[in-house]
C-alpha cells in the first residue's frame, strides 16, 4: 500500500514539473516570437523613414499615385512566417484647420476633432501604422508601430480632387473598419481602404471626372453592402449615383451598412393551418433608382412547414406579397414590416384564396391612452354593411364599439370605442363580415 501511494505522489511530483516546463518553454517561445515581430516592424518602420515623402505611398492603398510599398507581405524571421501589414493615410490636422462642414461654424477632421477654420486641402501629412502578426485569421498583433512623416515643403492644391466617404450604421453612428471600394474605370482607379474610428476614409490626389465615373461600396464581415450606382441610358435617374470627383474640391458620400437580420414568415390559413408550398416576396423600402421605381433589395422564399426563413436580411421595411391566387387578409406586425439590424422577425400572414374574404391591411391608430374615447379606422377590403367589430383579449369581456361605420366601397370601418373600463395591454381586432371572421393579432395597443 505504501508503494501504490509513494507511486502516486511521484507521478503528481513528475506531472507537475512536467506541465511547468511546458509553460515555461511556451512562454519562452512567445517572448521570442514578440522579440521578432518588434524587430521587422522596426526594420520596415526604419526603411520607410529613409524614403522620400512622395514615395511613402502603398501598392493599394488611399493616397495617389499609388506606390511600390506592399500593403501585405510575409516575411521569416527566426525560422517563424510573419505578416507585416503596413497602412499609409493622410492626416488632416486642426492645426490649420479641418475639412468637414459640421454646422454652427465648425468644421471637423476625419480623426473627430474640430476648428473653427476650413482647410481646403486636408493632406497635411502622412501617418504609417505598421502591425506585425502570424500568418492565419484571427492571429493576435505582436508588434504595433505609428509614426507621422511630413513633407519639406508646404501643402499645395493641385490638378486633382479629394474623396470623402462616411460609413455609418443603421442608427447614423460612425462604422469604424468598415471595407470601402473606390473604382474608377475610366481613369483606371481601384482603391480598397478601411474607415477610422470616425467612420472616414479619405482619398487626395485623385484624377478628376466629372461624369459621374466614380463608383463606391462599403460593406463589413457580416453586414450588408451600400454603394453608389452607375447611371446609364436606361437607368439615368439613380437614386443615390456614382460621384464626381472635381479639381481642388472635396466630394462627399455618406454610405449606411448594418448587421444583418433573419426575417421568419409563417403563413397560415383562416382556421390557423400552416399554408406549405408558397412562395413569399419580400420587397424593401429602400429604393436604387427614381425611374422606373426600384427596390434595393427583393427576396424569396417558399414555405416549408408553412414557415420561411429569410437569413441575411438588409435592415429596413418590407411589403410581404403571395403568388396570384392568394390574398393577405391580415399580418401580425402590420405591413409594411420593420426589421431592425441584427435581430429575429417574426411575422404571421393569414392567407386565403377566397378573394370576397374580409381584409384588413391598415389600422389608424393602432394604440391609445386607457380611459379615452377613440375613433379606429380599419381600411381594407370586402367589408360587408352590416360587419361587426370588437377588441378582444383573453380573459377581459370584449369591447365592442359604441358607433361602427362601413363605408360604401366596403374598404374602410371607423368604429369609436369608450376605453374608460378597458385593460391595458395588446387586443386582437376581430371583424365578422357576413359570417366570415378576420382576426388581427395584437392589433391594437391600450396603454
């Protein structure tokens, strides 16, 4: 028994000091990959400095005309593989003044700060980062290093113009890393750079051209895309159009990406069964062109189950529509429906293919103060003379209206409720049309 327990305190003994010197070698091993990585950004830091000002420019970077510098290499050191990324911008500094009217006699730099004076021709200096990693996504940075390299003589405009692109999210906050593509193919321009921490990337030195030739997207990992659009002669009236780019100016364009979103549709029949095998439309709000009117984004799906998932949905509105044949008689939210960035829509169609069925497809208001006397208008379709309505919630007696009036198109219903005995809370609006009943969901909201 002794032996058995002398056994195993030696192996805890071994274990341990085996798993401290696995430690010890790992971070041996990291301190002298570090050690590396500071040494090539030190050397491509030094490199660069012993250039001349005009010459600090990468192959594909935002200053123009491009240079010879790699925007990525990968190098060895220490029989390890690095990947040295070097960025080169130019820095708009509130010294002499900044770019970006903001209002209120203030102008602001691409960096956030702000003066009181316009700089016409922010390229006051250039900035290099120099970041040092191992090669493979996600790799941590071993070594960072910046510095700010100015030219002998003063800033001068020339024969070119300045290009300005702001990203911002879905609620106007800047994006920051977001890609921004710049091409030109006229004037044989591609630019690809990432937006700072304000949401800015800014191009100088770029030729000019007035007819509309620059073309501009901006998207994210996971997010949706905005651009400019090409106008053509069958397109001319682009809703937001490639830009020009004049002499000695500063164009402006403000692009807006977000995360995407799941839109999950249900579409059931009047007694609640699942509708399977039907295509659903989900046409956006936003539009890419004036004439003809033209959505930016247009999905589809069929039901599977009766349910279709839409995945990498724009944030925006959307009209929801089924094939001829079969008509919407109520949507749980009301259409159009609103899909915020980075969430999960539920949406509940009823449909029928009985097209004499009551429809609702518009409530006006949908909420209102407990203990108020409100008139509801439900417009539509189908709604019979002698149709009834009430609010109904479970375990509350139904409201019904103290007036009800169809109108003779049978398209519209205003009904007044007194609401002064009435709990708050969401209540289905149910309409009987002649025996045929239509429920909206939580149509209505008593607050």
């Amino acid at each position: 028994m002794e032996v058995i327990i002398d056994i195993f305190v030696i192996t805890l003994v071994f274990g341990a000091l085996i798993s401290s010197f696995v430690l010890v070698i790992k971070t041996v091993n990291a301190g002298r990959l570090r050690t590396a990585a500071a040494s090539l950004a030190n050397e491509q830091m030094e490199g660069l400095r012993n250039l001349p000002y005009d010459s600090l420019s990468t192959q594909n970077g935002t200053i123009l005309p491009q240079g010879t510098i790699p925007d990525t290499q990968t190098l060895v050191r220490s029989n390890s593989s690095f990947v040295l990324t070097t960025t080169i911008i130019y820095v708009d500094d509130p010294f002499d003044g900044c770019a970006i009217p903001t209002g209120a006699n203030l102008y602001q730099c691409t960096d956030g700060s702000t003066s009181v004076n316009q700089d016409f021709v922010p390229v006051d200096y250039k900035r290099i980062s120099i970041t040092v990693a191992q090669p493979g996504s996600g790799s941590p940075i071993l070594a960072r290093l910046s510095s700010d390299a100015g030219a002998k003589a003063a800033e001068t405009p020339t024969n070119t113009g300045m290009l300005l692109v702001k990203v911002n999210d879905g609620s106007g906050l800047p994006l920051e890393n977001a890609a921004v593509m710049v091409t030109d193919v006229v004037k044989n321009i591609s630019i690809q750079a990432f937006t700072n921490a304000q949401g800015y990337v800014f191009i100088a030195n770029l030729p000019p051209d007035n007819q509309n030739g620059y073309h501009i997207v901006a998207t994210k990992n996971s997010y949706s895309t905005d651009q400019t659009y090409t106008r053509t002669p069958q397109n001319p009236n682009q809703f937001q159009p490639d830009v020009d780019v004049n002499i000695q100016q500063i164009t402006t364009q403000t692009l807006a990406i977000d995360l995407f979103s799941t839109l999950q549709v249900a579409v059931n029949d009047q007694s609640g069964a699942p509708i399977n095998g039907v295509q659903i439309t989900a046409t956006s709000g936003k539009i890419s062109q004036n004439n003809p009117l033209t959505p930016k984004n247009i999905y589809q799906k069929t039901t599977s189950a009766g349910v279709a998932q839409f995945t990498n949905v724009e944030w925006d509105s959307y009209v929801l529509t089924l094939p001829n044949g079969y008509y919407i008689v109520a949507t749980s939210p009301y259409q159009p429906v609103s899909v915020d960035p980075n969430t999960t829509l539920l949406v509940t169609l009823t449909a029928t293919t009985n097209n004499s069925f009551p429809r609702i497809e518009t409530v006006s208001p949908i909420s209102a103060s407990g203990g108020a006397v409100i008139t509801i208008t439900i417009d539509g379709a189908n709604f019979a003379s002698n149709s009834t309505v009430a609010l109904h919630q479970t375990g509350q007696s139904d409201l019904i209206p103290t007036q009800t009036v169809v109108d003779p198109n049978q398209k519209s219903i205003d009904v007044t409720f007194n609401l002064s005995a009435a709990a708050t809370g969401n209540w289905d609006i149910i309409i009987n049309s002649n025996g045929q009943i239509v429920t909206q969901a939580g149509g209505f909201l008593i607050q």
